[in-house]
C-alpha cells in the first residue's frame, strides 16, 4: 500500500477497543479452555483459572481478564491525537537552525528553568535513532492503520486538515530526521547500531522499498560484526568505561560488555536474512550464550507462588570487563544501576527483549527460557515492591497505580519514600519483551505463558499511561484561513511537556560523570509506540 490509497479525511472510530476475539484465539485459556501442554519441560504450566498473579506479602491474587482488569480507555492514549500533535511540534521546532539535524532529542526535565522542553543531545550520541524511530512508527500507523491516525475518540470528526497534508509533513520529517542517522551506518566506534539504525533506516526500507534504506541496513550489520571477537565469543561495547571509581581504557586486555548488548542482535540476524549468510546470525547467537553464562545470575525469589513458568529465573550483571586475549571474565560490575550486584531495572528490560527476539530468529530454546526467567523475575521484583510504589487514584480503572512502573534499581534504596525514584523506560521495554513472548507461546500452543506474559505487558503499559503520561497535552489548532498548514497549541496554555512520558531515569549510579533522573525520555516514548503498533499488527486492536 503506499500513502496515496488512503483516505484523504481521518474518521474518528469511537469502538477501537482490545480485539477480545483475537485475545481468545490467541490464547484459549481466557474462555476456560486447555489444551495438551507441548514438551518444554522449563516452560510446562498447569492449568491456571488465573490471568496474572500478585505477589505482595507472598500472596496470590487473581486478576480478571484483560479487559476488565485494566483502563483500557487510557491503552488507546497511545494513538491519540496529542501523541501526533507532540512529536510533530518538537520535529518541526527541533529543526530550526539545525537542518540537516547534528542534534538529537534526548531527554525532557521535569523541574528547573528548561523544564518541559527537550534537551537535544549530539547525534553522534547512541540515543540518535530513537526520535526519528517515533516519526516512523507514526508513519506506519498512517500506511497501514490508518484508522488510529491518529484516534480521535468521541471528542471530534476530524481534524482541522486534510490528512494527505498530514502524511505529507510527516514523509517530509521523516527524511530530515533520518538522513544523518542513515550516514552513520559505517561506524565502528559503537556496538549501538541497532539502536542507531534499525528504528528509522530499516523502517523505511519495509514501508518504501526504498533499497538505499535496506543497504545501510546491511553495511551497519557488517559494522556492528567488526567488532566481535573470537577470544572473547563476545561483540565489544564500549571501548572504555570512565567513571569515578573506575577507568578502563585499554582496547588489548579489557573487553567491555553489556546486557544492553542484547538489543543490537536483531540488526545481525535481519542482515543474515536478507543476504541468506548465516555469518551474522551465527555472531549474534554465540555472543547472546556468552552472555547467558557471563551476564546472568540465577535466582530463586523467596516466597514466590506462581508455579506457571517452572523454569530458572534470572537477574543480571550489566558490565562484563573480559580480559580481551583470553575470554575470561576479569570482573562483574555496574554503569548505570545502583551496584554491581543490585537489578537495574532498565538492564533486566533490555535482556528480556533482546532474548525475545534472539529466540524468535534462531528457535534456540535456551534463549527462550532465559527470556522468560528474566521476564519472571522482573514480574517478581515489581509486585513484591514496597508498599510506597502505589498511589492511591480517584476515577482510574483501579484504586491504586505506579505498581508496575518499576523503580530505577529494584535494590537501590528508596530515597523519598513520598515519591520513589522510578524508571518507566524500563517498564515499556520489558512490556515489549514480554508481548513478543506471548506470541511465542501461542506458536508453541502454551496458552498458559501466552496469556500470562500479555497481560503482564498490558498491565504495566496501562498502569505507565495512567502514573506517568505527562498531562500536558497538545493537540492541532483550528485552521485560520489562507494556505492549510500543520499548527500545534497546546491543550491548556502554556503548560507543554515534549515528552509523552515522565518519571524515566536515564542514570542514576552515583559514580557517573552524567548523572540525571526522573525525566521524560526519548526511547521510553519510542518504546511506548512501539508497543501500540505491535498491539495493531498482532491485531489485538
């Protein structure tokens, strides 16, 4: 399809609601059903009449089924007309005086003089991709769904424009914002080209066939392979960690590596099928078991009483320093989270997804156990969370919220017991994660797991939209007559907040040269689109 078979006026569609015949086919056991488990012994359940467990104080609670469990009117926020209202502002703004862009969007601060606003950030930094990413995933809501283009629920008929005016300024963004980005596939510097490349280049391939698109795609593949070692079995990431307590520079006996690694595989495995070498795939696999035996750690939570998943659980170690002439694991410690033997939040996140999708490529099952003992375990550490998490709410789909935006560190101390320092990056990357688990466990005829790890993932992403989406909205200006043009005001005057989200924490380990907090974020908003249009293309809306 391309842009010019849509229609060129947006109809609102006030029954966009979770597709419950799809959740059902998708997962037999909402109705009662129960089919024959398949033979993964790990990942064997017995049949449960329960959707997702709480685990506070050691005790099960049953939770309903999806749709009446959580506010299903704040899922569709996702698609709203404030979240396209936003993003277009800040590229339009963003542009000025920096076109072809060398500046990113990165962060927006919560409090201060430059409050609300975005912080634009180098574009060399690893966060570049993210922004143009969320142009994209809009874009692909505009060719593919375009009924939530945006959604405009029960409030309007239409917007102030013609939507062929809309596509039109968002094709053109696009291009602005990605073109800088696309020129950075032959860099070699980083091990973060996934995160660089895949969100707008390798979008645009898929959406406009565009073949410059997908040989960028392909070169920064071979660059992120450049810096795999055969000593190590490992992909390098960093080439020096620099912090208070700590300065490791040399590129011959060190060999830094990170769970964040994980999410940079997906690049090598798309490349290794679209050029049919298995070279690249095999890269990413070797080091995904690297990591399994360097990264994780083994736990067994006390007073745990789902017994649905039977496998090993898993926390994580986010820096792996080997000795880089021999492979052996020199030390265990932290960058970004409380200490090295605490759980960052946003760490065990990136391994529950980057696990996901290694096991979706290569059907390997122990990177599928992995994914769901990480995924298990993150569960665990959010519902066995201090009492302080929660917050009492009027008028919500339920009395309480903030349970599952997940504290930075679910060992760091709580520092204000009134406001705990919390990371809701972290909670839409682990709910991305867990919704490409529950599609595998529906291929594998597990309707127990498959219901469980998408409910968990609606569930975090509902409570995030109801504790932290930013209340101050935008939206389209009434059209004021002489040639159309795209204008954005805000809901209330003067009230703006770039982001979509708040309460992210990009780093927060005390030993950090760049230490912010508790802030809006620009791949916590990418993530959080992302998972409103894996929602559309499962059909669950």
């Amino acid at each position: 399809m391309s842009t010019s078979d849509i229609p060129t006026s947006i109809q609102p569609h006030d029954s966009l609601v979770l597709n419950q015949e799809a959740l059902d086919m998708a997962s037999p056991i909402s109705s009662g059903e129960s089919k024959d488990e398949s033979d993964h012994s790990a990942l064997k359940t017995p049949p449960s009449d329960t959707s997702v467990s709480d685990y506070r104080s050691g005790e099960m609670v049953t939770s309903q089924s999806p749709n009446e469990s959580y506010n299903m009117e704040k899922l569709l926020e996702i698609f709203s007309e404030n979240i396209l209202a936003k993003t277009l502002r800040v590229a339009i703004e963003a542009l000025g005086n920096n076109n072809p862009p060398t500046l990113y969007p990165e962060f927006v601060p919560q409090r201060g003089e430059d409050a609300g606003k975005y912080f634009l950030r180098d574009a060399e930094f690893w966060t570049c991709g993210f922004f143009p990413g969320i142009l994209y995933l809009l874009r692909e809501r505009a060719v593919k769904y375009p009924r939530v283009f945006p959604y405009l629920g029960h409030e309007k008929d239409s917007l102030h424009f013609s939507s062929s005016l809309l596509r039109q300024e968002l094709i053109s963004l696009c291009k602005d914002w990605t073109g800088p980005v696309e020129a950075m596939k032959s860099r070699i510097d980083t091990h973060d080209m996934g995160f660089i490349i895949q969100p707008s280049v390798r979008k645009d391939w898929e959406l406009t066939s565009n073949e410059n698109s997908l040989q960028a795609v392909l070169t920064a593949a071979k660059s992120l392979a450049s810096r795999y070692s055969p000593a190590v079995s490992a992909i390098r990431s960093w080439d020096v960690l620099s912090q208070a307590n700590v300065s490791i520079t040399s590129m011959t006996q060190d060999f830094l590596v990170i769970i964040d690694s994980m999410m940079n595989l997906d690049l090598l495995f798309y490349a290794s099928s679209h050029f049919s070498d298995p070279v690249y795939a095999e890269i990413a696999i070797t080091h995904a078991k690297t990591l399994i035996k360097s990264n994780l750690r083994p736990e067994t939570p006390p007073g745990r009483t789902d017994t649905r998943y039977k496998g090993m659980l898993y926390s994580h170690y986010h820096v792996i320093n080997f000795d880089a002439q021999t492979g052996e694991v020199k030390e265990r410690r932290t960058a970004q989270g409380y200490s090295a033997e605490s759980t960052w939040a946003r760490g065990q996140a990136w391994g529950i997804f980057g696990y996901a999708q290694t096991y979706n490529w290569s059907r390997d099952r122990e990177f599928l156990s992995t994914a769901c003992g990480m995924a298990e375990y993150f569960l665990w550490r959010l519902e066995t969370s201090p009492a302080c998490v929660e917050r009492p709410t009027a008028g919500s789909g339920s009395p309480t919220i903030g349970r599952y935006v997940p504290l930075w560190d679910f060992d760091a101390p709580i520092e204000d017991e009134s406001n705990p320092l919390r990371d809701s990056s972290a909670g839409v990357i682990a709910a991305n994660g867990m919704l490409l688990l529950s599609q595998s466990m529906v291929e594998l005829g597990d309707e127990i797991l498959a219901e469980r790890y998408r409910s968990a993932a609606i569930r975090i992403v509902t409570d995030t939209l109801e504790f932290s989406l930013s209340t101050e909205k935008a939206r389209f200006a009434d059209h004021t007559g002489g040639p159309e043009k795209i204008r954005v005001e805000d809901a209330v005057a003067g009230q703006r907040f770039d982001a979509i989200l708040k309460n992210a924490t990009a780093n927060h380990n005390s030993n950090d040269h760049d230490r912010y907090s508790d802030h809006g974020l620009v791949y916590a908003d990418y993530y959080l689109l992302e998972f409103g249009n894996q929602l559309l293309r499962m059909g669950l809306l």
